[in-house]
C-alpha cells in the first residue's frame, strides 16, 4: 500500500528525487519503508492503481503514468477534459502496445462522455451516449471505485450500485447499463467497490463505518447478482483508488478482504470467515472503523508487472 505522507519536511533520495511515499505490506507491518518518486511527479495527485503502476494528475490537462518499482514513466498527450474524470483506468500496462486507458464524464445532464487512449495514439477518442434512465444519471460525482478492465471491456460501478460497460468493436464503441443494481441492505452505505476476482466482477458493499460488508458476484449469463459467502483461497485490496485481488501469499490472508486502515499500527481486514473485522495476527474483533487511522491519499499497489 503506497501512502502519501505530506511531510512538512521533504526528504530527498541520493538522486534527489523526493521520498514522499510510504509502502506497507498488509502481512509484514514492520516491513514500512519510504519510496521515492521522480522529480516531474512531484505535485502530482494519484488518480489509480494497478498492477504495480500508477496513474497521476498533474495541473488541469496533464496525465502521467508511472511503475514506482522500475521507475519507467511517461505522460499521455495533453487535454482539458482530464480535470472533469472523477475517475479513471487503463486495461494493462500503459507502456504495452494494447493498453487502452479510459475515463467518464458529464457533458449534460442528459448525456455522458468516454474518453479513451489507445497506446501509440496522438490525442485521446471520445463517445458520447445518453444517460440511462436509472444508473449513471450524475458521473460527474466520483463514483465508489475506478472501473475495472474485464474480459475486453470496461466496467463502471455507480453509487447507487448499478453497472455499466463499455465495450469498443469493430472501432466503434458501445455502452450499456444493467437493470439490476448490487443489492444494499440500506441508503447507508460507506463504500461500493467494483472488483476483478477469479475471473469474475465481484462487488464489495461496506456499510456505515464498516459495520457490516456484504460481496456480490455478477453473473453476466443471468445479469443478476449473488451473494458471496466465501472467498476461498482469494484476498480483495479495496480504496477507491486500486480494487485488486490476489490469491493469498502467505497463510493467513486468504478469504479477506483489507482496507486502507490501521489500527495500532496493522492493517484493518475483514474475514469472510468470521464476518468480522480484525487487524494483524489478533484474534480481537472491532465493531466498526471507529478507533482506526484512515489515510485518505493512499492507493493499492500490486508489485507484479515489469516495464
């Protein structure tokens, strides 16, 4: 987990490039080191996360991308639109000839616009479709979490729970919204989050202050959703930034799900197992987010993909 600090004081590496960022490994908690990022990075906001590369704003029109873990970077071509993204995603790595990076935006209230960046490309394609009757009305409003790249298309999940993917074919590009929302056990709801896991669309619903978490898995042939009970050998990372998942590593982190959150110094998870929410090796059970440290600029990054 990367972790924005704003330190008062900013420490430079021996290349002199600023040590602004933190990495802490969910398993290994006194494992905590700085990281340094390059100097034109510097002032930039992290807008995602994915597969061990980031994707950063800078200013109103400027875009970059980089792998903290090999320091490869670059910026896409420049365009005003990129400030009205509440958010955004790419399919691979940016540096890979099939990336394709997208985002949404509102252009009326009756009309929504997708950009996307196909690699090797000089300026950024847009499509515009009509706003659905139920989902999608206000894409103006970050949504839970950034969509996620599945099976070639683009899935967007709204704040209301609804579904929605963009798919482009034959160079033209299509949009759809299902009918059928992620269930909410009620209006008061923390965070929904749209994740890849195991091969499916699975998504996480916290309630207020985490005081429950329930997980659906989106069946495309029915175009209904399922509870999940159990994720097996599986563990979900959520933040609005970066929802990855992973099969567990080390024993111990299968079936759970983690947050950018700690509690005396450990990274606070949920157990499917148990249906509670824990922190590091202890067996003591918390009632909800309350008492734990939320780092609000922080993002999920998965060291696993070279440049």
């Amino acid at each position: 987990m990367v972790l924005n600090n704003h330190r008062d004081s900013i420490e430079t590496n021996d290349a002199g490039d600023p040590l602004l960022w933190d990495v802490i490994d969910p398993s290994r908690p006194d494992a905590e080191y700085p990281m340094s990022i390059p100097k034109s990075f510097e002032g930039a906001t992290t807008t995602f996360s994915s597969k061990g590369w980031l994707l950063a704003r800078k200013e109103c029109d400027c875009l970059l991308f980089l792998n903290p873990f090999t320091r490869v970077s670059g910026e896409y071509p420049q365009d005003e639109s990129l400030v009205c993204f509440p958010d955004i995603s790419f399919s691979t790595a940016p540096t890979a000839p099939d990336c394709v990076t997208i985002g949404m935006y509102e252009l009326t209230s009756d009309w929504i616009a997708i950009k996307y960046f196909q690699h090797g490309d000089e300026e950024w394609n847009v499509c515009e479709f009509p706003t659905h009757e139920k989902g999608f009305k206000d894409p103006q409003i970050p949504h839970s979490s950034c969509p996620v790249y599945h099976a070639g298309a683009f899935y967007f999940l709204d704040k209301e729970g609804y579904l929605g993917v963009f798919e482009r074919k034959g160079g033209e590009g299509s949009w759809r919204v299902f009918d059928k929302h992620a269930p909410m056990r009620c209006s008061s709801v923390f965070s929904s989050n749209i994740v890849e896991c195991d091969g499916q669309i699975v998504v996480v619903v916290v309630g207020h202050m985490g005081m429950w978490v329930d997980v659906f898995r989106w069946d495309n042939q029915a175009e209904d959703w399922n509870k999940v009970e159990s994720l097996g050998n599986w563990t979900i990372f959520i933040n609005p930034l970066s929802c990855f998942s992973t099969e567990a590593r080390r024993p111990g982190m299968e079936n759970k799900i983690y947050f950018p959150r700690l509690h005396g110094g450990h990274v606070v998870f949920y157990s499917m197992e148990t249906a509670t929410l824990q922190f590091g090796a202890s067996e003591e059970v918390l009632n909800d987010f309350h008492g734990t440290k939320e780092f609000l600029n922080c993002c999920w990054i998965e060291p696993c993909w070279s440049d």
